[in-house]
C-alpha cells in the first residue's frame, strides 16, 4: 500500500513538473516570437540609429502595387524622433509620414503611394515618404500618421506602389522627380483621388483636376495613366508658386495668379501658347495648362515632348525643374 502511495505520489510530482516546465516553455515562445497580428499599432522607437547598406539601396519593384495591412500611430507619439534623422520629429498631423517594418527594402526617403481598394473609402490615395521605422510591423504592414490614416479613410488595407524617391528636403512639401533628374515642389499634404470627387465641388466635374481648395489631386478613375496623375501635380505647382500652397481665395482656385509669378512670366515669355495647339484632345489651350501639359511628358515621356512641343522642351531643359 505504501509503495502504491509512493508510486502515484511520484507520478503526481512528475506531471505537475511536466505541466510547469511546457507552460514555461509556451511563455517563452510567445515573448521571443509574438504573433504580429495582436501587437499594439504603434512603432517602437529605436534607441539606437546605426546606418546600414539598405539606405543606399534603390526600392525594388517587387513592392509595386501590393496589399498590405495598415495602421496608424498617434497624439502620444508626438514630437518622438523619427528613425530617418533628417525628418526630425513624429508630427501625427503631417500626412506623409509612414513606418515600415525594420528590415524591409524601403529606405528613409522612399515615397509610396497608398490607395484604398473596397469599401466605402475606394479610390482614396496618398503619397507619403520613409520616415520610420516599425518595430512591431511584419513584412507587409505599414504604420502611417493619424492625418494619413484619416484622409485614407480609416482603412485597414490598401495597395501599395513605390514612386520615384524624393531627397528629405523634398519630401518635407512634397515632390515629383522628373527621369532627367528635375524636381517638382508641391504644397504640403496633397493627395490623389481615383473617384472623380474632391471636398471642394463634390463629384460635380466629370474630368481630371486639381481642387486648389483642398490640396486635391482628382482623376476619374484607378485606370488612369501616371501621365495624368503628374500633370495635375504641375497644377498642385503652379499653386505652391503662386503662394506656398498656402490657402487661396475661391476666385482664385484657376491659379490664373500663377501667370504673375517669375515662373509664369518666365514660361509665357518662352513658350506661351503654342500654336497650332499640340494636344487638343488631352486640354485646353492656355498658358496654365500648356505648362501642365508640357511638363507632365517632361516627367514621364521627354522623347514625346521633345517631338510634341520642341519649344517646350527647350524650356524645360534649361528651368530646372
């Protein structure tokens, strides 16, 4: 009878420490391997910033319009360091900044254009830049600002496209980067939009715009060429030229106060409008859309410019944009 007693006590003991040790074992698993689906969505700040090869590495175009999750961080990491030193501080309210996952291809810098892909918020897009890094983000998850999560609508997935890199300096308002090496200012926090609709006139304009008002970039639909995207980003510039990007009275959303500023006067001495008009199918023929028009084939096809409007890319290879 004792020996039974010793034996089951025994057994007892044996279990019980197995049981101990599998929970131990189970605990450690989930510290050194957290599941990232259940993490808070916010970035760890880096104690440390060490540069490493990545930096200099050009972004691959395997990222190219991907699905990836998406968060966002807050108020409570307001004036927090940024990873990429050169962005200085986290501002929730800056609607270009995005984190990405440490490790991933993207270096500070790189700008991305997120859309939204079904739902009440289809055909949002933003561009935002590299800032950060996301130490509690996996491979396809991004962690962008309040103001860029809320102009995208709250979503909680979008697709994901790389655009050409713009410097820090550029990106702190904005940029497009022309293939000869040009670069474009924009005003700070524009945005494209695919669904024909802007907070300035609603969905009342069936064709291609940039609502001055709202810092609106609006296309009529996700199909539209990249060439189109970029010229009204040359509308977007035309506003910064006037004033900054700064607001402009309704009167003045057809940004006809850019034909007063050097760039105008410089464009309209050289260029003005060219005559026959080379493109009467694509937009109207005046200044502000021949720079527009002009420009984007600067941007995205100069052999086209070249053959189009020659005058134009005369004046264009030597403006430095």
């Amino acid at each position: 009878m004792c020996e039974r007693v010793r034996r089951h006590v025994l057994g007892v003991v044996l279990f019980v420490v197995f049981a101990a040790l599998t929970w131990a074992a189970v605990g450690i698993a989930i510290v050194v391997s957290p599941d990232p689906q259940v993490i808070p969505a916010t970035p760890t700040m880096p104690t440390t910033r060490t540069p490493t090869q990545s930096a200099t590495r050009t972004p691959t175009a395997t990222l190219a319009a991907s699905s990836y999750r998406i968060t966002y961080y807050g108020e409570v990491f307001r004036g927090g360091p940024l990873w990429c030193e050169e962005y200085g501080s986290y501002n929730p309210d800056d609607p270009t900044t995005v984190a990405v996952a440490v490790g991933t291809d993207l270096p500070c810098g790189t700008r991305l254009e997120l859309c939204t892909v079904a739902g009440a918020t289809s055909g949002k897009c933003v561009e935002v830049v590299v800032k950060d890094r996301c130490g509690g983000c996996g491979e396809r998850h991004l962690d962008v600002s309040a103001a860029a999560w809320e102009l995208l609508g709250q979503p909680d997935s979008v697709l994901v496209r790389v655009l050409p890199t713009a410097t820090p300096a550029q990106a702190q308002s904005g940029s497009a980067e022309a293939p000869t090496g040009g670069k474009l200012t924009l005003p700070v926090g524009v945005t494209v939009r695919y669904d024909g609709c802007s907070e300035s006139y609603g969905c009342s304009i069936n064709t291609n715009y940039y609502d001055a008002g709202s810092h609106e970039v609006v296309l009529q639909g996700a199909d539209e060429p990249y060439r189109k995207v970029v010229h009204e980003y040359l509308h977007a510039h035309q506003h910064w030229t006037i004033n900054g990007g700064a607001t402009l009275a309704p009167s003045a959303y057809d940004l006809a106060g850019w034909y007063g500023t050097a760039e105008g006067v410089a464009f309209m001495a050289a260029v003005g409008v060219p005559d026959p008009w080379p493109w009467p199918t694509e937009s109207y023929a005046t200044g502000i859309e021949a720079f527009a028009t002009s420009g984007s084939l600067w941007y995205t096809d100069v052999s086209r410019l070249r053959v189009d409007c020659p005058v134009c890319y005369s004046w264009w290879e030597g403006s430095g944009l």
